[in-house]
C-alpha cells in the first residue's frame, strides 16, 4: 500500500493551526512530530505560514479522516464545541451507514471526521 506521504496546509498561524488540528488527531493516532506537524503511520501534515487572503478555488472540497468508533467522533465534536469551532454537520449520521462531524478549521479548510457503521 502506497498511503499519502504528506499534505501541506497554508496557514495564517502555524502555531493556530497544529494546537487546533491536534486537539481532535491525537484522538485518531495522530502524533506532533515537530512545531509545524503531526503524523499518523506514514502520513505527515504541516503546516506553512503564508500572509495572504482567503479566497475560493478549486482544489479538494474537504479532507476526511477517518475514526474508530462513534465514541471518537463524538468526543472530537464536543472538543470543537467547546472551541467555537464553525461544525456544519454532527455528530450524527447524515449519510446511510456514515457518522460523522463536518467543521471548518481556523482558516476556513472543511474538514471531516467520519466513521463506517457496521451494519
């Protein structure tokens, strides 16, 4: 298997953004390597501080990471509760058989934490 080596974030506030990302990884595995990163298996996210606008356009609508059980998600969505964190959908089902939660990070990125219900 051949999984994603990394993927970059473009951020207003690095330091933002890795407190923020690993308030709700860490709960999947995820790990801070460094100041700018975690990582889960052989996957790294990091982020790199740009002093531009956000703008629309095209590129990935949203990155979804995937969890264990519902119990996971449900924790990830109470911590982003508790830190006003802008969630569009969830906890809770909203496809056929997928729990999940759907925010926005600091910089406006959607994101999603979604687990497979075991029929």
């Amino acid at each position: 298997m051949n999984p994603i080596r990394h993927i970059e974030f473009w951020s207003s506030n690095v330091e933002n953004s890795v407190l923020f990302y690993e308030s709700f990884l860490n709960i999947l595995g995820w790990v801070r390597i460094d100041k700018n990163g975690l990582v889960c298996d052989q996957t790294k996210i990091y982020f790199r501080e740009k002093l531009i606008s956000l703008r629309e356009t095209l590129g990935p609508r949203h990155i979804c990471f995937q969890a264990n059980d519902e119990k996971a998600i449900d924790e990830i969505a109470s911590i982003l509760k508790s830190r006003g964190t802008s969630i569009l959908h969830g906890s809770g089902e909203l496809h056929p058989g997928s729990y999940m939660v759907v925010f926005k990070d600091p910089d406006g990125y959607i994101l999603e934490v979604s687990y497979k219900i075991k029929e």
